[in-house]
C-alpha cells in the first residue's frame, strides 16, 4: 500500500505543475486537496490529471461554481482500516 501523504502530494504536485495552487486540509481520516481548475487548462492535461486521481485518491470531483469557476477536489483515506482497492 502507498503511503497518504506521498500519494496527496503527487495529486498537489501534478495541480501544481498545471497551474493550480491546491490547498491541503489533513484529518484523522483523510487528506483533502483542493484547487480552483486553470482557465487554460487543455483537455490532454485534465485527462491526465484524471487519470492520476483514479489511481491515488479514493474519493474525487469537480464542482462547478456560480461565478464559472471550477474547483477540482480530492481525497485520500489516512486510516489503513478503509479499502484500498485491492492493494495488499
């Protein structure tokens, strides 16, 4: 199993390399990050940013919001009691 914090900070690194400036909140249970989505950010790169999200978080969306902006989110279980998708 790979550890939270190294797979949340691949997830804040990749937003950060897009042009995002995520913001990570830590709990007993999770670490959650969030980022406004860039304007200019291409269809390859999201599909990219996609597919690290599938493979490192256990939980992700995309929230649009009123004003237009979006916020990509994401978390990943702390507590090695939750599923972690068939990794031993």
């Amino acid at each position: 199993m790979k550890s939270p914090t190294l797979q949340a900070t691949a997830i804040a690194s990749m937003l950060t390399a897009l042009g995002a400036t995520p913001v990570k909140d830590e709990t007993q249970a999770c670490v959650r990050i969030e980022a406004e989505v860039p304007p200019t950010l291409g269809e390859a790169a999201l599909v990219d940013l996609l597919h690290l999200l599938l493979r490192a978080s256990d939980r992700f969306g995309h929230s649009l919001q009123k004003d237009g902006t979006s916020v990509i989110w994401a978390e990943v279980d702390t507590d090695d009691t939750q599923d972690h998708r068939g990794e031993s």
